[in-house]
C-alpha cells in the first residue's frame, strides 16, 4: 500500500484522488488546499487540511498546484520526509530543487473537473531526483496508469509543447468556429460529427494523411473568397495556418 | 424508389455510393468516372461507364467531383432530364446555371476512401433551384441522413468555412504536434488520448469553457519558454493563435 498526500484541489488534483480512492494499492491519506472551495469534488471520507504543519506522513506527496507558485510552495515542505513531486508539463525538475527527494508526474491529458474518465489510458511521465524514488514513483504510477514511463525534463517539455498544438491550439480552432456559426446563426452541433471524425481518423492514417481542404489542394479560388468572409484578426490566423499547409503540400 | 446516378469516383462519391447501396428506397444505378482507378472501392453491381452520352435515366444525378471542374463538366448534362445536384461546401448553387433543374447536396463532414462509417449522423445541407425539387432531394437525403436540412448557398459558405477551422486547421494542429513528436524521438500515441478528450469534451461544454494552456492563463513565462524551442514558421503560428487566446479570455 503506497500512501500519498495530495496538495492541491483543481483539475489536476481532483481527477488524481478520484482515481486514488478506486484502487487497492494507494491509500489517499489527506489532501491540502486553502480553501473548501471545490471540496463537493473529494469523497468526503479523505482528511482535509489548510495548515502544512498538520500533513499526514505519507510515501508520495503530490504537488497538483498552478504551475507559478509550485517551487515557492515546495520551500514550505522542507519537514516533509517522503517524495515530492509535481505534475506539470512544463516546469523543470529543478523547481523543487529545495527538496532532497523530489520528481514529476506528468498525466499527458487535459483536465476538467466537471467531467470524469479513466486514467488507465493515459500515458504518466515519471521522473525523479535520486535513482532509488523512480521505482516507487513508478510503481505509483502503475497503479494509476497502464502507460508509466520514464520522461526526463527536457523531453517532457517537447512533449508538453506538442500537446499545446494538439489541444490547446485545435480546441481555439473549434472556438473560431463555433464563433462562425454563432455569427450566422448556424447551430454548432452541425459541425459536431466533421469534429469527432478529425480526432478519430488519426487513429487510422497519420494527421499529414488526413489533411484535406481547399489550402492542402491549393485551391487559390476557394482561399480567397473564404478569406474575405473573415474579420482582419481571423484572417490572419487563416492566411498564416494555409500558408504553412500549401508549404508543406505543394512545395515537395 | 428513387433512382440515383453517380458522377464522380473520389472520396465522397464512394462513401455516398456505399450508403446507397444498402438503402431500400434509394436505387444506385449507374456511376460514372472517367478512369476505373477507385473501382475496386465500388459495389461490382453498380454499372459503370465513362461516356455521359451512355447516362441511364434517373431521378437525381449526383455530382461527387472536385470543385474546380463541376461547372465546365455540368456544361455537358444538358441533355439530362432528373435533377443535378453536386456536392460542395463552397460552390454556389449557380455553378450549375446551365441546367434547368440543379441543386446541391452537402454532407458536413470529411470523407477518406479507405475509412467507412454511417452517413446516419452526419448533417446534409440540401438546396436547389426550383422549389418544386426540393421535396425530391430531401426525401433522398433522409433516406441516407437522420439530419437533411436545408441550406442556401451563402449560409452553406459559412458553415464550409467553420468546417475548414472545425477539422482542416485543427488537423493540421496534430499534424504539427506530431512533427515536434517526431523531431524529438517521441512517440505521436503518447498525445492520442488528449486528441480523443479534446475532441469529446466539446459534447459536454463548449470549447470556449474546454480551452486551457498557457495563453488562457496568460502564462507568459511559459510562452516566452515555448517559443523559444520552435522553428521560424512554428512560432508564428504559435504566437499568432497565442495572442489570439490571449485577446479572448484576458481583455474581457
């Protein structure tokens, strides 16, 4: 039985205990945050805490906290005896470089507290100061996740970048056009089916294949006239992302 | 029974053809293409023919080509007497201006050959030129969707151009995603799970609530950090949509 110490209540941090208090092998001892705020979010049975002078011993402590105050906060754990780790994409190991036993725990997903899934598919990237917490920060993971594997700093920030692109940036695509048909009173849920099949056609040829339109045809015609049904802001973000795909397409 | 002529062998005309193949009420009894390159994706029931001077008579000819030829090649239906309808998001009804009883049958979505799937969810946006023919189109298009409604030409413009931000662009987002993959030895399936979500979470909230990342928390520490490891043409694109999210959800 692995014990961990949640520190944090958002996204990250609620889908985490969620999938804690379903296994067998981690026993999700207490969690902190400051406020009550989201705490219709935790099973009621985990301890709560706002003070972290009173946390819980534990194996692992997780820090699921805005990636700008985790190495502040993480100076306030200096009592704490188990592993420390945080979970963001983007931050360095080294920002708990305060800590003699610190790590990251990276779940490659987008977060939202409203909605409720299964980690089991989720690939976790670990990594860990001292060789000897990787295998018990994997072993945590493995609970969690079917796909724990080693990811160092660097790497984790490529793959962090990439999933910016891959749904931060398609998800504003589908904002812009949601917004399109906001503005001419077209329902949305008419491009509801064009949207599930894009994410699920990669599952069976590569996204370079799958790319259709009038930028990948070269189609000048159509590009222009769309272009001018565009507003200035809107257009540029047309122009620039179908001049990158004629680039790729028509150039080779 | 409502008897269909085909013209055309690409993408759309191959999933149509398979959805009329299995109706009841609809008879496919002829398609025409001038090469028999993408025969072996038809039915070997369905009689073929490259000569528009061989036509079989029917109630609606269906024109599954590429935009830039289907006006030219209408030029040479004018002998036909059922209805000829093409299939584009972004060509006017007009572009069939030399037959007396034309129209347009757009099916929302985007279509590969080699995938297969129901065309029962999928929003057909149906429109012709003389309304005594709409009834015909529509029955025919409830026969293949649950969702045929109609569409004029300009409002069928709008809703190609939600499409193309709705699947081109935010395809092309994984496509980049994929490169930084590639570019780093990283496997493109560790990002296949934030796809699917990103994809799905749009049933339960809508991409303006589902949007996350550094420009939504006008996190500039991580954007300078991200910018930084992109070519050129990538971080354009990068700052460009990132100033745009930024403009959103941060001036508001």
């Amino acid at each position: 039985m692995i014990r961990v110490v949640l520190l944090g209540a958002g996204n990250v941090a609620i889908h985490l205990a969620r999938a804690m208090q379903v296994s067998d092998n981690i026993e999700l001892v207490q969690y902190y945050s400051r406020s009550l705020e989201n705490s219709s979010y935790f099973d009621p049975e985990i301890k709560h805490t706002d003070n972290l002078n009173n946390l819980d011993e534990a194996d692992i402590y997780i820090l699921a906290l805005k990636d700008e105050v985790v190495e502040e906060f993480s100076k306030r754990l200096t009592h704490v005896k188990g592993l420390v780790v945080h979970t963001s994409g983007s931050l360095d190991l080294n920002a708990l470089s305060s800590l003699s036993r610190s790590g990251v725990l990276y779940p490659i997903q987008t977060f939202t507290k409203e909605r409720s899934f299964s980690l089991k598919t989720i690939p976790f990237g670990v990594e860990c100061t001292n060789p000897e917490d990787i295998k018990l920060l994997k072993s945590m993971a493995s609970i969690l996740t079917d796909h724990p594997f080693e990811l160092d700093s660097q790497a984790r920030k490529r793959i962090h970048l990439a999933a910016v692109f891959a749904n931060n940036f398609s998800n504003y695509m589908f904002t812009i056009s949601k917004q399109l048909c906001d503005d001419n009173n077209l329902s949305f849920d008419l491009l509801k089916p064009i949207i599930k099949e894009t994410a699920e056609k990669i599952n069976y040829m590569s996204p370079e294949e799958a790319q259709t339109g009038p930028a990948r045809r070269n189609d000048h015609m159509i590009m222009e006239t769309q272009e001018a049904q565009l507003n200035s802001d809107l257009r540029e973000i047309y122009r620039m992302i179908s001049r990158s795909i004629q680039n790729k397409y028509n150039q080779h």
